[in-house]
C-alpha cells in the first residue's frame, strides 16, 4: 500500500479550539499535500470542523448517542486508519470498530502526560482499543509506558508548527507601545488556558518574588479559561495586580509573544508545550518548568532556564537570572531560535505517515496469502 493509497479517518471529540486541535488541522493538511485522503469526524458545532472548511477533506459531524455512534461506524468502513486525537474520542472509535468486518487500524495521539486512568474503562481503552499510539513526546511516552502499554506500540512524534505563521507580524516596539512598555520596562509574559495544570497561580508567586526585587518588569498572562476570576483574585491579594495583566484570549498572541523579553511556562504538567516553541522561533527566551516533555525543549542554559514544577520559589530564581543578564537572554534565545528550524510541521506529518506505513505494512505480512 502506497502513501497516496491511504484512507485516513481523523477523529476529534472537543468543541473548543487549543493546541490539540491545531495540530489536527496541520496533520490533515500536510496529508492532503501528499496525496492522501483525508476524512475528518468531529462535532458540527466545534472549532475544528469549521477552521477545517477550506481543506480539501471530506467532514463528518460527529454526533452524540446511537446515531451518531450509527455514522461514525460507516466512516470506519470506508477508511484504512482510524486517527483518534482525543481522550474521549479514542473511547469512542475503540468502541465503534467493535463487531466491523473490516477493521481499519487504529492509531492513538497522546498530548498529555497525565497518568493513564486505571478504571476498567480505561485498562480496556489502552489496552485492546489501539494498534498504535503517537506520543507528542518522551515524556508523554514515558506516562503511556506506566500506564501498561507495551513500549512496541509507542512512537514519538513530536508536534509540529506552522512556521510561515510568523511572517507579517506586527512591528515588535508598536506592539509594546500599545501594551504600554517603555524601553527600560522588561516584559514577562505567559501564553497558555487558564486551567490548573498550566499552574498560573504558581506564576503569580514567583512575580511577586521577581517584583519585589525589579521595580522595571511586568508580567502578562494571555488566555482565557475558568479560572480566571481566581487567579484575578491571587494577583490582587498578593499586591501584583497593578503589575500583572490579564489580557484574555487574543487572536494576536503571537504579537504579545514576540513583544515579550522572557517567555514563562509554569506548568506541572506539560505534553510538550508549542507556546515554547513558537517563543524560540521569534528568538524570546524562555524560563519553564522541568516537566512533561518540556526539557525536550529546553536545554537548561544552553537555550533557556529549567525550574522544579509546583515550586515559585525557585521559578523566580530563574525568572530573576535571566531577568538580570542580558547576555544569557540573548545567547539562550539565538540557540533556541537555530534550533527551532526542526518544528516544522511537515516533519511532523511525515513521521506519521511513517507510523501508518509501518502498521499497515506490518498488518500485511501477518495476513497469510492465498493458497499459502
């Protein structure tokens, strides 16, 4: 079976529009730029089956209950690989392929190092509902590993960015004119969802340490998510709030991003983190947490500052090292910003297309031939 034979099925249950999803959209398209033929199950109603119009895919609504179950099965017959790309989508499809004649092969993304559930949902899910899983990263390899799936069906891909998505950004000094940052004001900044495991609360902790140390630095979070209003609420109780702006979602992040001196990550749990990459490519420099797939990205010292996850105390260290020595921000962000040539997405797809090449061929020689 050639590349260009393939029939790919892509799977999606989420409505919202975050990084999983982009990426989504970024395999599909490569895939229809090598021929292959792109099918993309996901809700009607959500972001991805809209941002996905103007791709030459053919879309199926995905929806809830017997008839949408109905819709997704008929789907499944008419392609070689299934690629489910969320949790609940994998539960779905694993379930839907029971009972087919024809079975397509099923291959798993994982983007996220929480630990593998145990429930006997879950222990079935990881370990009859897959023939393969994608891993984003080595350390989202490592969790699938101690969740019990055999290390045979595990591959590492990582994620992938559009690069081209940085020309024709906004001039860097209007854009810090517009955010109010003058030339001797260094800027902080964070780009993620507000959700627990991002820890901006974490964040918060160590820009009190950093302010009460530097009079000349200020901190953004860009994002929105549901905490929010607590985190609105920690700034103001810890006396930052003054110095710490919330901005919400902005279609323009990548303009706040490029208007930043550092990039901080604070999570405690972290796949791999496209926010650091996307600061390496416009040659900010980046202080993060040693978690999830993020040291893949960072070499402590050699192309940004690694900090314990869950502890502010030493993140504000980091943050003030770098804060405090230009010559390290610039030779940190010119390394990254090398380096950053490998995140093109197209490496992303082709590994892929590896990985169904490598199923179906292994399908193949395990079917005995006629009259063998």
């Amino acid at each position: 079976m050639t590349r260009c034979a393939l029939r790919v099925l892509m799977v999606d249950s989420e409505r919202s529009w975050r990084g999983g999803q982009g990426q989504v959209r970024l395999l599909m398209s490569g895939l229809c730029e090598r021929g292959v033929a792109v099918t993309l199950a996901a809700p009607g109603d959500g972001e991805l089956y809209r941002r996905s119009e103007t791709l030459a895919i053919e879309r199926v609504p995905l929806a809830t209950g017997a008839t949408g179950l109905l819709a997704l099965r008929r789907a499944l017959g008419r392609c070689d690989i299934v690629h489910s790309h969320a949790a609940r989508a994998h539960g779905t499809v694993a379930a839907a392929r029971i009972g087919l004649r024809a079975r397509p092969l099923h291959v798993v993304s994982r983007r996220v190092d929480f630990d593998v559930a145990t429930s006997p949902a879950s222990r079935w899910k990881y370990a009859r509902g897959a023939d393969a899983y994608i891993a984003i990263s080595e350390g989202v390899r490592r969790v699938l590993l101690a969740g019990g799936v055999p290390a045979e069906r595990v591959r590492v891909v990582m994620s992938g960015i559009d690069l081209a998505k940085f020309d024709g950004l906004k001039d860097r000094a209007a854009v810090r004119a517009e955010l109010g940052l003058d030339a001797r004001t260094l800027a902080v900044g964070n780009v993620a969802a507000l959700a627990p495991h991002k820890a901006q609360d974490d964040l918060l902790h160590a820009a009190q340490r950093v302010l009460a140390k530097r009079d000349d630095v200020r901190f953004f979070i860009v994002g929105e998510g549901s905490l929010r209003a607590d985190l609105e609420s920690l700034a103001r109780s810890l006396g930052v709030a003054s110095r710490v702006t919330f901005t919400g979602f902005r279609t323009d992040a990548l303009d706040l991003l490029r208007a930043f001196d550092v990039f901080a990550m604070s999570s405690y749990l972290e796949g791999l983190g496209t926010s650091i990459m996307d600061a390496q490519v416009l040659g900010v420099p980046v202080v993060a947490t040693r978690t999830g797939g993020i040291p893949e990205l960072v070499e402590d010292g050699v192309t940004g500052l690694l900090a314990p996850p869950r502890h502010p105390e030493a993140f504000a260290a980091a943050l003030l090292r770098i804060l405090d020595d230009g010559s390290l921000r610039e030779a940190c962000a010119e390394t990254a910003r090398i380096r950053s040539s490998r995140y093109d997405y197209r490496t992303m797809v082709d590994k892929t297309l590896d990985v169904y090449q490598d199923l179906c061929q292994k399908v193949d020689t395990q079917v005995p031939k006629q009259g063998a």
